[in-house]
C-alpha cells in the first residue's frame, strides 16, 4: 500500500508531501503514471503544469487524462495520480473507474490525490455542501455548488472520510458536522501543504507544514485529535 493524500492544490505543496509517492514510482521502474484531472485536453494541458513542476522526477512517465473523455483500462497505469478542482465532478466522471482504481492500488500501485483527489478517495466521499439541516457548517464558498453536505461512495481505499483546506478555508467544521451526524463513523480533515501518508505501517504519518485533524465520536459529542509532521 502506498496512498498519499494531500490537503491542497499543487501550488500549495511542497516537495515533501509527495516524497513517498515520487520514492515509489522510481523504485517500481519505468511504469506508466496515470494524471486525472477534469476538463478537456486543452484544458488539462493548461492546468497539468503545477503538477508537472511538483513530480518532475517522474514527469516523462506522466500521462495527461482528462476526464471529459474515456479514461479506458487503468491497468496499463503502474501509479495514479487524481487532481483538484471541483469534487463532484470528479466523483462523477470516476465512478465507473472506481473498482478499477481500488483493485490498482490494492496490488500495490501508489495513488496520490490532492484536495478533491484526496476527498473521494474515501469510503464515504464529501462532495460538497455547506449547510446540515438547514444549518451552516462552514462558509458556502466551499459548497462546491452544493448546498446540503453530501456525501456518497468513494472510491474506498482508506477508512475515514476526508476533506481538506482545513485550516485555511474553515473546512474541518465540516468533517466535524458529518461525524456528529452520524453520516460516517470518523473523518480527517487536512491543511493545505500538509499530507497524510499511508503505508504498510499501522498509522498513517504526516508530512509537510500543516496538521491533520482527526474526528471521531465520543458519546454524545466527538473528539479532535490533532497530528502533525514528526522531526526529521
């Protein structure tokens, strides 16, 4: 297993946060790397170059997929990458690939998801949303045109439910607000420049500058943890 999840956009990244992911795909040799990201061609060439900059060990490797089209058969991918932008277009254009994807990363291929990348990666995937009954629970300029916080199927390669921006955009009183529901049994919520980093290892580690926020219940209320990058 090797799953990185990051809670921002490529610009927002440092080199750190995808370290493992980059140290993987080297040592699984001169396999190809699937890039999803939204749009059409001319669009995701345009958008491509962050992500570009970010991975350019690895970017001859990189093929572009815009999700407007037909991705095909994944499994000619040794390593997945899902971009960010709006989180429920990506869920959408993804679904019929998702077991595929998860079978990919089960036999091992590194899958890197930043924001939205990183959202549907879960069991149960936020889409969107600002408002739980009738309530807001973060600002509406996170709604992803969204208004009641939504959450479906993901593509199920980690546990908990995940949304990112946390700190920066006052997304984490949305993880909060799906856990308190009951809608999912426990969340993460990530910052920006911050990524959570899974591996054959029993807890996930945290990497970059920011924090990881978990949630889980606690009788009547629920508890945050914080946890951030160990000293190198």
């Amino acid at each position: 297993m090797n799953i990185t999840l990051v809670g921002g956009g490529p610009d927002s990244t440092s080199p750190g946060c995808v370290a493992p992911f980059l140290e993987k795909c080297l040592a699984l040799g001169s396999g190809r790397i699937g890039l999803f990201l939204t749009g059409d061609a001319v669009t995701t060439e345009h958008s491509a170059g962050p992500y570009l900059e970010l991975l350019h060990a690895v970017r001859d490797r990189i093929d572009l997929l815009p999700l407007s089209g037909d991705v095909g058969d994944l499994q000619r991918f040794n390593a997945i990458i899902v971009g960010g932008g709006r989180t429920p277009d990506y869920h959408s254009a993804l679904a019929a690939s998702m077991p595929q994807l998860r079978d990919l990363v089960g036999k091992g291929a590194p899958y890197l998801g930043f924001s939205a990348g990183a959202m549907i990666a879960a069991e149960y995937a936020i889409l969107g949303g600002y408002t739980m009954d009738g309530i807001e629970v973060c600002a509406s300029e996170c709604s992803e045109d969204l208004e009641a916080l939504t959450v479906q199927a993901g593509i199920g390669i980690v546990p908990w439910t995940v949304d990112v921006h946390a700190s920066q955009a006052g997304t984490l009183t949305r993880a909060i607000a799906v856990v308190a529901s009951g809608g999912v049994s426990s969340a993460v919520a990530v910052d920006e420049d911050t990524a959570l980093h899974l591996d054959d290892a029993r807890y996930p580690r945290v990497l970059g500058s920011g924090l990881a926020w978990w949630i889980t219940p606690a009788g009547d209320h629920v508890g945050v943890r914080l946890q951030s990058a160990e000293p190198q």
